[in-house]
C-alpha cells in the first residue's frame, strides 16, 4: 500500500527512526549502498527552489536513483490537463512524485489519484520535509528533543505550521511569537496543542518576543513574506519590526542556544547578519541535513 509523505503527522509513528535513519546515511555519505537503484522519481516545481531541488536531486542520485525534474509550464498541466489525470499518468512511469505546489488542495488531490508516494516539497500549509531537516539539526547539537523549549518567531506560514506539529510530537514546548493577524493555521494550533499535551510538550501562541525567546533553547525565523504573498516589503518590515531574531533577543535564550532560518534569509530583517553569522547559529548545517533528511525520506517512502 502506498505510502505519502503530506504533513509531518504522517511520520507521526516513525519519525525517530527516520531522523535516525537520516543521521546514518550523513555518517555514510558516499560509501552507503544504492537502496534505490533502478527507482526514479518525479519533481515537480510550481515554485522556485535552490534546497529542494538540489537536495532531491542530489539524494535520489547518491542512493542509486535518477530524477526528472518537471515544470507545469513544460507539461501538459500548463495546458489545461488536470492535476488527477497527470497523477494517474506519471503513477505508471516513475515510482514516486515530489511536488513544490502553490496550494495545499491541488497537493492533495494530486496525492489522491496517484497510485505512488506523494512528498510535499512545500504547499501553502506546510512544508514537512523542511522540518524533518530542522529536527535532525537539533537533534545533533542537543541530543535529545524531548524537553527543549524551540521559540519560531516571524509569520505564522506553512514552516511554522509543520514546525509546530513536528515540535509537539516530539514533547517539545513550542512558541510562537507572531503578530495577532498573522497567526499560524488555527486548526493546526489545535491539533498540535493535543498532541503535545499527551506527549508532554506544550504549544503557547504570543505576541511579542520576550516571553518567547527566555531560556529557550532554539530561536527560529522564517523570511517575513513567503513566495506566493503578495505583502509589500514595506508593509511587512512595518507588520513585523519587533519579530526580528537579533543580539538583544539572543541575549535572552539560553547560552547554548541554536539560531535556525531556513533559507533564504534577508539579513536585517527577519535576522541580523550579526546573528546569522555568529557562534550560536547552525543555519548552514540546517540546509546542508536537507539533503540527509531527504534521503532517509526517499528510502522510506520509495524502497
């Protein structure tokens, strides 16, 4: 039976062992064997994409795969043919879709008709892949995950949403600090607060950053106008001035504490360049487990 990958809830029941699995294949990199020769695997791109792209494509090759990467202005998508009937037409000729949607409903329609494993590279209401990456990131430099107060700070978008339900299966104690009109999904919220209440973990929802960024152990940001937001930069530096990951924000975390952004960054900002670039940031070993985490992902959901 096959097998999607949509929402970080559907690793729920396996998602340490494939952060495990993704912490290995990184320890191997480049002398593991090829589990997925002979599979190839469909990418589809309705939006632009540097770690995506490169890490799927990379991923799929160094375990003995290939990719086809797709445009829907190459296909016959752009010319009228329906997401389902595209689905039912690549589910006999590769083993398994990548897809970058604008929306979140042609995602799962998409997933529906097809007849092999759907990976969301990214939608409008989540992007899961991003945080399994994150997750291995933290997992690294902390050990464990259970416990750790993780602070997201910035606009309530899809990284935040997957954050949260990621953060909540894993009893972390999750902030987000967003302004009140750009707060995460509500019915995310929800779900996420149920989780983390039976596995020992908390959700809290404010709106300015002090209480969020005390003693915490992760402080995270996203850019402040997603693709596909039509928010004028200035509107959007005015929206969100006091959400900026800096050094009187980092002063209040714990010494230890990790700075993550998922790329790519406006310095100035959502984050100083102080900030990013400092001691306490792991940004680039959060883009590099990308690729590792994409791996365990596509042995996973393809093998």
């Amino acid at each position: 039976m096959k097998r999607d990958l949509i929402s970080v809830l559907d690793v729920s029941k396996d998602l340490q062992s494939i952060l495990d699995l993704a912490y290995r294949l990184k320890g191997s990199r480049g002398i593991h064997d090829q589990p997925l020769k002979g599979k190839t695997l469909a990418t589809i791109f309705e939006k632009s994409s540097t770690r995506t792209r490169v890490s799927f494509e990379v991923a799929m090759t160094e375990l003995g795969g290939q990719v086809i990467n797709l445009s829907p202005k190459d296909m016959q998508l752009g010319r009228g043919e329906t997401v389902a009937d595209t689905a039912k037409v690549l589910s006999r000729y590769v083993h398994g879709i990548m897809y970058r949607a604008n929306s979140h409903v042609t995602m799962m329609e998409l997933a529906e008709n097809a007849t092999i494993p759907v990976i969301n590279g990214l939608d409008d209401l989540e992007h899961p892949c991003q945080v399994l990456a994150d997750l291995l990131t933290i997992m690294e430099h902390k050990g464990e995950l259970k416990g750790l107060k993780v602070s997201y700070f910035g606009d309530g978008n899809n990284v935040c949403n997957s954050l949260m339900l990621a953060a909540a299966l894993c009893g972390m104690h999750f902030y987000a600090a967003c302004p009140k009109d750009r707060k995460p999904d509500p019915a995310i919220i929800e779900e996420a607060e149920a989780i983390a209440k039976a596995r020992g973990g908390s959700v809290t929802n404010v709106f300015t950053t002090q209480q969020a960024a005390k003693d915490a152990d992760v402080l995270y940001t996203d850019v402040w106008v997603s693709m596909g937001d039509e928010t004028p930069p200035e509107k959007a530096r005015e929206t969100f001035a006091n959400f900026q990951i800096n050094k009187a924000l980092l002063d209040l975390a714990k010494d230890d504490c990790l700075v993550m952004h998922c790329l790519p960054a406006h310095r100035g900002d959502e984050i100083t360049a102080e900030v990013m670039d400092g001691p306490n940031s792991v940004v680039f070993d959060q883009a590099e487990n990308r690729l590792h985490a994409q791996k365990a992902v596509l042995t996973t959901f393809l093998r």
